[in-house]
C-alpha cells in the first residue's frame, strides 16, 4: 500500500514523461474503449471533465464531440469556491480558461442537475478498488456525494493499477469504473 500524496508524485512525475504523441494515442484508445463499451443515448446527461493539457490529462474533446454527435446533454465542472459545480455547455458554447489553465463556460449557474447516467471524471491514479487519487482538493469526492448515486462515475486514466491506496479516508467515494488504453474495470460487479 502507498499513501495517496506519494502515489499522487509518482504518478504526475509519469505522466509528465508522456509525450504528446503517447498522449494523444493513449487518449484516442481509451474514448474507443469507452465509446464500445458504455451505451449513450439520445438525452442521456453525461458529466465530462475538460482537459488539461499542461498537465497531460486524457483529452475529453472527442468525448464531448461524441456526446454532442449522439444528442446527449453535456455538463462540465466548474469550480465556485471550495465546490465543483456542474454547467450545461451547448456546441456553440464559449469557452474561457482561468487561472488554474481549466477550459470552462463563462456562465456561472449551477445546471443543478444531480442524475447524471455517467460522471467522467480525471485523476491522476485509481487502484484495483476503485480508490481514486485525484490532485487532492476534494472537489470531486464532494460532488459525488451530491449527486444520484445511480449515475456511474467513470475514471479515465493512462496507467493501469498497480499499487493499492493506503490511506482512504470515510469521505472518499470510489470510482465504478475506470477506462485505460488497454481495458474497461468495474469496481461495483457490474460488467
């Protein structure tokens, strides 16, 4: 077991060695892997982070590009204070990046929205439980806790697990799924 502040380290420092030519194909496989396996449809509401791409996240345009393709409401995050809340975007939405480097609408008003079918959602690590290791703010564990417990909060990430988190806190909710280049894992039985 490795502390999350340790695992968080490890894992920046391995994404940071990705090229951009590993990035983009890593990215590409793992919406292939997502878009077989999880069935979308017409007004399904889907929460989609926008990527970072100084931080060498997985990039999420063609996610977002797909959910708009097959007629799904999209929702991105934003943050307001210490909490993450969810903005409705629209093809034609303008977007602003702030201070942190996060693309993100420039509309302020939480969607309110809480039944979500899926959650994408980024971080930099989860294990063979479904424990995420995320930058270590909290936002997204704050979120899941605010939202329908049926929608499925699905993890995109570059590097398969390996190592099991050892300091999981009761505040921690785990991911259901996470999506790598090369597999889909569920962590509720469900596949």
């Amino acid at each position: 077991m490795i502390l999350k502040a340790e695992l968080r380290k490890l894992y920046k420092q391995k994404r940071n060695h990705l090229s951009e030519q590993q990035i983009q194909e890593f990215s590409r496989r793992i919406f292939e892997r997502f878009s077989d396996f999880f069935p979308l449809k017409e007004g399904d509401k889907i929460h989609v982070f926008l990527s970072i791409p100084t931080l060498k996240e997985v990039e999420t345009d063609e996610f977002v590009a797909l959910l708009f393709e097959r007629k799904c409401r999209v929702f991105v995050p934003k943050i307001q204070g210490n909490r993450l809340v969810s903005i409705e975007i629209f093809p034609d939405t303008h977007l602003a990046t702030n201070s942190w480097g996060i693309r993100e609408p420039e509309e302020h008003s939480d969607a309110g929205d809480q039944d979500f079918r899926y959650v994408i959602t980024p971080l930099l690590y989860c294990d063979t439980d479904g424990n995420r290791v995320g930058y270590g703010k909290g936002f997204y564990d704050g979120f899941f806790r605010e939202i329908s417990a049926s929608a499925s909060k699905i993890g995109v990430c570059f590097f398969h697990p390996s190592e099991a988190v050892g300091d999981i806190h009761a505040d921690d909710i785990p991911l259901d799924y996470l999506v790598t280049p090369d597999t889909v894992l569920s962590f509720n039985g469900l596949l």
